[in-house]
C-alpha cells in the first residue's frame, strides 16, 4: 500500500465523514483488520499522531497516523516516505 492508497483508504473509515478520523473510527478500522485490544489501539493511534491535539485525525495528521500504523499495528501502509531512519538494503 502506497501513501496515497493509505490516504484513500482512511477517509473509508470516516464514518460520520466530518473528514477527521476519531478513536473510535480507528478503532473499528483495527478491529476490521483483525487486531486486538482495538479500542486501546484506536486511542493510542490518535493519541500518537494528534498533533495539534484536538483529539481527531486532521488531513495533515495523516502521516503520523501512517507512522504509528506501521509501527504498533503492523500494517506497512507505505515502504519508503516515513521512515527516514532505515539506511537502504
Ligand atoms: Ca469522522
Ligand atoms: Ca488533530
């Protein structure tokens, strides 16, 4: 899954379509992917990458949330744009 195709695929989990993912949309999200602990999960995620901190996914919080996916639910949205740590194989 590219960036873009991350994109895309978290305005599906908007269910109210206000366009700002909450806890408990990702939360849904982590549980449709099979995950556990999902409602802990969906407040992490927000917490992790709500940056301004008014307790929603904005538009431009979406990278974090990519990170954080990544990172804590394993789901590789992206390979490359993030992690600028990794050093090339
Ligand atoms: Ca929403
Ligand atoms: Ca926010």
């Amino acid at each position: 899954m590219t960036m873009a195709q991350f994109r895309i695929w978290v305005k599906t989990l908007d269910a109210d379509k206000d366009g700002k993912i909450s806890k408990d949309e990702l939360s849904d999200a982590v549980r449709g992917n099979g995950g556990w602990f999902a409602g802990w999960k969906g407040k992490r995620g927000v917490k992790a990458a709500d940056a301004n901190g008014n307790g929603v996914i904005d538009d431009s919080e979406i990278d974090m949330l990519a990170a954080f996916a990544q990172k804590h639910l394993g789901w590789l949205p992206l390979a490359r744009s993030i992690t600028t740590t990794s050093s090339k194989p």
